[in-house]
C-alpha cells in the first residue's frame, strides 16, 4: 500500500530516536528523554549498579533512573554516541563515550559503553547497556 513507510525510512527514525535520546541526555532534559521510551518500556542497567542488573520498567521509573544515575551523582553526563547502527526492523545497536563529571568532587570520569535497543513506533521498548561490545552485539542481535 501506498501509506506504508519503507523499511529504509524506519530504520533512519530508529536511529534517530537513540540519537534524540542522546542529545535529551546532553542537555540534562528529562521530559525530552522520558518521551521517547514507550509506557512499558524495560530499561536494564548493569552498569550503574553493584548487583548483576537493575531493571526499570515503566517511564515513571526510567525517570526515577535519569535522576539517581544522571541528575544526582554528577555535575554534567555528555555523551557522545560514536557508533549506531540499525540491526533489524526494531533493534538499534550504539555505542558511545560517556564523560562525568562528579559533583562536589569535580572528578572527570570516562565510560565507554555499548547498547541494544529495542524500538516499535517510534518508542524504546527495551533498552540494555553493556561495558563490553560483544555482549551488547549479541543482545542487539548480532556477533562479530
């Protein structure tokens, strides 16, 4: 049919929704990067967490999330996404270069992480994030 968008337009707005998500990060905007999860999305964390993974679900809690890892710890969060790749139709693959700076302390620290994603209709469904590549590879889907 004529109304359906082609497989190549979605993926470029899969893409740019983890890139949105990124630049809502940058600017520290909660409202912008709560909006781009689905109401029943799963946001797993095993990276800002002493125990295996921290599974948020739902907006109010990935919400809960941008204010205990982003917000609360850390005087600035940039990100910068250095590689992003769509997968399939709804998996999004990325992976970046986080710089913290501590509040209080001012100590700089540096994160190089990866992440698979999880999109349908524009929304993050599930979102998991890695600090080894091939892991996060074969949860977005694929193995090098």
């Amino acid at each position: 049919p004529a109304n359906e968008i082609p497989s190549w337009a979605m993926s470029q707005e899969n893409v740019e929704v983890v890139l949105q998500q990124a630049e809502a990060l940058n600017r520290e905007d909660v409202d912008a990067f709560v909006a781009l999860v689905r109401p029943d999305v799963e946001w797993v964390d095993s990276v800002f967490w002493s125990e295996p993974e921290h599974i948020f679900r739902g907006r109010a809690e990935v919400r809960e999330w941008f204010h205990q890892v982003v917000l609360e710890p850390w005087e600035s969060v940039p990100v910068e996404v250095e590689e992003i790749t769509e997968i399939a139709d709804d998996r999004v693959f990325a992976g970046g270069l986080l710089t913290a700076r501590g509040k209080g302390s001012g100590v700089e620290t540096e994160v190089r992480g990866w992440a698979a994603f999880r999109i349908a209709n524009g929304k993050i469904t599930r979102r998991e994030i890695f600090l080894d590549r091939d892991e996060a590879l074969e949860a977005a889907g694929l193995s090098e």
